[in-house]
C-alpha cells in the first residue's frame, strides 16, 4: 500500500465522517482514528482488492465501537438535534427556500444514515456498501429504502419551533422528490 493511495482517499473520508458524525472535530478524530488503523493493520489488506471499500469498513467499525463505548459509558453517543434548535444558526437564505438537509441526516438512524450517505454522497455499490458495513445486500437496500423515506418524511415536515413572527405561522415547504440513484 503506498502513501498515495492513502492519500486519495482522504478527501471522501473526510466527507463521510463529517456527514456521520455531523461534527467537524467528531469527523477529523474518526478519519486520524481511521488512517492510523489502517496503517497499523495494513498486512490485512490484499494487494488488488477496494483500498476505498476497506478504509471505509475499517471507518464504519470504528464509528459503531464509538457509539457502542458512549452507550456503555451513559454519555449520549448522538445528540439530539432538537434540544440544540436554539442555538444552531439559521441558513443565511430566505426561511421559506431553506431546507436543513443536515438537521434531517443526523435525525435519522445510524445504520440508516450510513448507507445513504454511502450511495449518495460516494456513489458506492451495494455490494460494497454490504462489504463496508458487514450486512447482508438486501439489508442494505431495506436500510436505504427506509432512510429515503425518513428523510422524505422529516424534509416534508414544518420546521420544529420556525415561525414567522408576523403571522405566527410556519413557513410554506416546498415539496422536494429524492430520486434513487443507482
């Protein structure tokens, strides 16, 4: 494995961790975590095979072991989202236009997250995404079908808590259409 090949990678698991964890530090620990096992374990990987597909397994089981050790240790492993609505600033576009996609990734499951994150956001097969995640291929896509619906749904929803002061009512939505991409 050569230092290059590594170093490609980072951009996407950048990306990945940022839209797992949805905290940038969270991300930037979980990828030094990622690339350091990897470096440590490199024998395990065979010449030939997906570098990306295995560094990405190797960063999907460090996540599930972080949010495991947090459940063991009562901290909460995922905030929720609502309980910090106050405090997270508003996009700077007007509210009826402004979707918070990011608000609504991290309302959804772990498991559900990782996979759509993995077909969107990667543009990964299924069949690597089962091999990343260590679930079988139909699980995969269950999980997929159930995270675009979710997101549909919480996309669909009124904001929690948005109002416009004038009229004391929530913003119109606009309706938005996922479209599968594989």
């Amino acid at each position: 494995m050569s230092r290059e090949l590594m170093v490609a990678q980072i951009p996407s698991l950048r990306r990945y961790a940022r839209a797992l964890t949805g905290d940038t530090w969270a991300a930037d620990d979980l990828v030094q975590d990622t690339l350091e096992r990897a470096c440590s374990k490199w024998r395990l990987w065979l010449v030939g095979t997906n570098l990306r597909a295995w560094l990405f397994s190797v960063m999907h089981n460090l996540f599930v072991n972080q949010l495991r050790q947090s459940a063991v240790a009562g901290r909460p492993a995922i905030l929720d989202i609502d309980d910090l609505a106050d405090e997270l600033p508003t996009p700077a576009s007007s509210p009826d236009q402004a979707l918070d996609l990011q608000r609504c990734l991290l309302r959804l499951p772990p498991e559900q997250r990782e996979i759509l994150l993995l077909v969107s956001m990667e543009g990964m097969s299924y069949a690597d995404i089962a091999k990343v995640t260590g679930v079988p291929l139909g699980t995969v896509m269950s999980r997929l079908s159930r995270a675009r619906g979710r997101l549909q749904a919480l996309l669909d929803a009124p904001a929690h808590g948005r109002t416009n002061p004038a009229t004391n009512q929530a913003p119109p939505t606009r309706p938005v259409t996922l479209h599968r991409l594989k």
